[in-house]
C-alpha cells in the first residue's frame, strides 16, 4: 500500500514486474517534468515533446558522472535554491567528485528506502552510525532513517578524532547499541577493539541484533567471518551519494532493487543497446527526486539484475553489483582480484584469527601478509599459500605477521584529547594547537 504519511509507494502495492511498470510509468511523466526544469535538462529536451513512457525515455541519451562534474555546482538544480535541504559530493573514488543536492520531500524517500531493512528498525534501537558525515550522503542518510523508525541515533562517524576505536566499543557495550551501519572492515575492528578492552564480541554485547553494511566489497567468506565473530546477521545495502539507497537485502540473503521508486535499465557499453535485466552497467531514473532529477543516469557499476522470483515475496528485481569485485592486477598468467582473494583469506579457518591483510600483485609473484598469532602462523602460511595456487595459479609469498602489525594496538586503544582552539595559553603549554587544533 501506499505509505501514509509519505504518499510514496510502499511494499504491498505491486505483485510482480507488470504492476512494477505500471506503477513506474505512473510516476514518470512527473519525473520528466521536475527534470525539464533543471539548466542541464532544458537544454538537452524537447520541451514540446517530453517523455511520458519507459519506451520514449530509452530514446534519451544516458547522463554520465562527467555531466555531473561539468554542471558543477547547480547545472542540474531543478528547484529555487533556496528550497534545498542539503548539498552533498560524491568520494571521488573514480575521478573527480561529484555534487547532488536534495529537497526535504526528497529526504523523506531518501529515508524511507534505507529504513527498508528485513530486521527492521523501530524506537526500541540503538543505531550507531559510521559512515562519513562530510559531505558523503552516507552517515546523513542512516542517521535521517533511524530517526524516522523513532530509533535513537549515535553518530560515529568514523573520520572524526573524537570518535576512535576505544569509543566506539565503550559506546556499543554502554548504551546498548543494538544496530550499526558501517563499511564491512568496520566490524573487523570493532571486534579487535572489543579484544583489547577485555570483551568478547560475540558475548558481551547482548543488546547487538545486526550490522547494516555497505560501501566495499563484500565476499561471502568475510560476511560469514564478521556474523559469526559478533554472532548476528550482517545484512548488505547498495546506493551512491548521486540516488541514495538503490537496493537492499531480503532475508533469503538476495538484493532487491527499490524499483518503486527508480526505473532501472542494463546497460551494455559494447553494443550501446539496454535491457531490463541481465548483465551490464546499471542505470536509474530516480521516479520521487524534485531538487536534482537524473534521466538515465548511468552509474558505471557492473551489475547483474533478474526479475526471477525470490522466496522473499517482495515481488522486486534482484541485482548482484559485479563491478566492485571486477578490478584487478595481473601476476603471471592470472588477474588477481580482491574479492577472490579475499574469499581465500577468510575461508581460513577461524581459531587462526586472521581478521587483517593487505597484498601485492607483482609481475611474477603475490606478497601476502597476514596478521596471525604465532602458534598459527606456519599452518595459516601453508594453507593460504597452497589456497592462491589452486585459485590462481601463480606463485606466491604468504608472511605471517604478529597482531598490530597491520592494525596498531594503540589505534584499537587510545582515547586523544578532543581539543578546541583557543588564544591564550601559560608559560609551560604547548601553543602551536593555537588555530589548528588536531
């Protein structure tokens, strides 16, 4: 049904890919005509002759990340600026940044797609946000859900000195954090923290019920490694900063993209032709954006999307993000890939603790280090050598490393001063902190 307050769609109202489309075709005349507004779009539409189905729309051209970059700041401003709740820019992971900005009514679908999570989010909560807040959309968009379910929001962003490791375990054990929202290696060390101030991560904190993540890749082995060592459900989330949350996970473990709220087509960069589902580039027509509409906006992930049904009964098409694990670097014969290699590192076998590694891909051979406590270095050497033949088939060089070599003991333990700047100071204290206080 449609949700009450909002008016947006919500779960319920559609019963498979025909009243998907419907519902989307609905919407999409108003999404043409937010967009008509913005500079960028006036000038690349028809106004006489805007786009009112799914079949006129393929005939626009795609909007690119480099259009975003070139219509830096308000190019693609589709509302008077002064009703613009925020403004944000992407990381910059894949070239410049790139900006987005949203209305307060676009907040509240913002909100409500992220708040789509299987286990729920109610008042009873705790949710521990950290993300980044600095003009990211990401720890914003977790905090903004969480208060709407009513839940009490802790925010942790994880770029901020005030906030290090030792805090944030004091902080899930004290107040009884029940959910969390992080990047996948978060919860890695959250859990050596928990270690150094004489926790146990599975066992001390009863209140946890799950940990929202999202991103970074994410392999099925480290997924398991994490539910195991805090022993709750770790449940995935896809978006950018550009659209928000784009798809989430169901309890059967599939993600489900939001396709009542944003069209989404495949995109095949070989051939330029698109399709409803299979492999290639996804792109997304926001349907409920007003401040900065995007018309087939291609996101330049690698994707694989089925409208195959799902156990779940969410009647929604089920996406699998291929582009985030695709990278990689050629040593001998093979490509080395951090998703494959990573599965090898956290299919060993738990009472080895190996939670940290990093490694370089080199022209004839593959250097592996391991954080791994003494007693298992030789064996955890041995497999995760013998793992990366049989996987890749290439030579390699597994080091063993002792605990805190990767991740510093004190990193997990230090609690710094939050200091302010100040002016005046006495004879014996240290005043080059005067302006710049970090």
């Amino acid at each position: 049904m449609t949700h009450p307050i909002s008016g947006l769609p919500g779960s319920g109202q559609w019963h498979g890919p025909e009243d998907l489309r419907i519902l989307q075709e609905k919407q999409l005349r108003q999404t043409v005509a937010w967009a008509a507004r913005s500079p960028f779009y006036r000038d690349r539409l028809n106004l006489a002759a805007l786009p009112t189905t799914t079949a006129e729309l393929a005939g626009l051209p795609l909007t690119t990340k480099q259009d975003l970059r070139d219509n830096y700041p308000f190019g693609m401003l589709a509302v008077p600026k002064e009703r613009l709740a925020t403004y944000h820019e992407s990381s910059g992971t894949a070239g410049r940044p790139t900006p987005s900005y949203y209305t307060a009514e676009d907040w509240t679908d913002l909100s409500e797609r992220f708040a789509r999570k299987w286990i729920g989010i109610s008042g009873e909560d705790v949710l521990l946000v950290r993300t980044p807040y600095a003009l990211l959309l990401t720890g914003h968009l977790a905090h903004a859900a969480g208060l709407l379910r009513g839940a009490t929001v802790v925010p942790g962003d994880n770029r901020s000195l005030a906030m290090p490791y030792a805090r944030v375990v004091r902080v899930m054990h004290d107040l009884g954090v029940t959910l969390t929202w992080s990047v996948p290696t978060e919860c890695l060390i959250w859990a050596a923290a928990a270690d150094a101030a004489g926790h146990r991560p599975g066992a001390d904190f009863p209140a946890l019920r799950a940990l929202f993540v999202g991103g970074e890749p994410l392999t099925s082995a480290r997924r398991r490694r994490i539910s195991r060592l805090w022993g709750v459900p770790v449940i995935e989330e896809y978006g950018s900063t550009e659209t928000g949350s784009l798809a989430g996970e169901c309890p059967r473990g599939r993600m489900h993209l939001w396709a009542d709220r944003a069209l989404f087509e495949v995109y095949d960069p070989a051939t330029g032709t698109v399709r409803e589902e299979g492999e290639g580039q996804l792109v997304v027509t926001p349907l409920f954006r007003k401040a900065m509409p995007l018309l087939r906006y291609n996101l330049e992930d690698n994707v694989s999307v089925s409208y195959d049904d799902c156990a779940c009964g969410w009647n929604l098409p089920t996406i699998q993000v291929l582009g985030r694990a695709a990278f990689g670097y050629r040593t001998g014969g093979a490509t080395i890939t951090q998703h494959g290699l990573e599965e090898l590192v956290f299919s060993l076998p738990d009472f080895y603790r190996v939670m940290f590694w990093r490694a370089r891909a080199e022209p004839a051979l593959l250097r592996v280090e391991i954080e791994v406590p003494e007693e298992h270095r030789t064996a955890a050497e041995a497999e995760l050598t013998a793992s990366v033949r049989s996987a890749f088939g290439v030579d390699s060089e597994v080091t063993g490393l002792p605990p805190g070599s990767l991740i510093p003991h004190d990193a997990l333990t230090n609690m710094p001063d939050v200091v302010k700047p100040r002016g005046l100071f006495g004879p014996d204290e240290d005043w080059g902190k005067a302006l710049l206080y970090y």
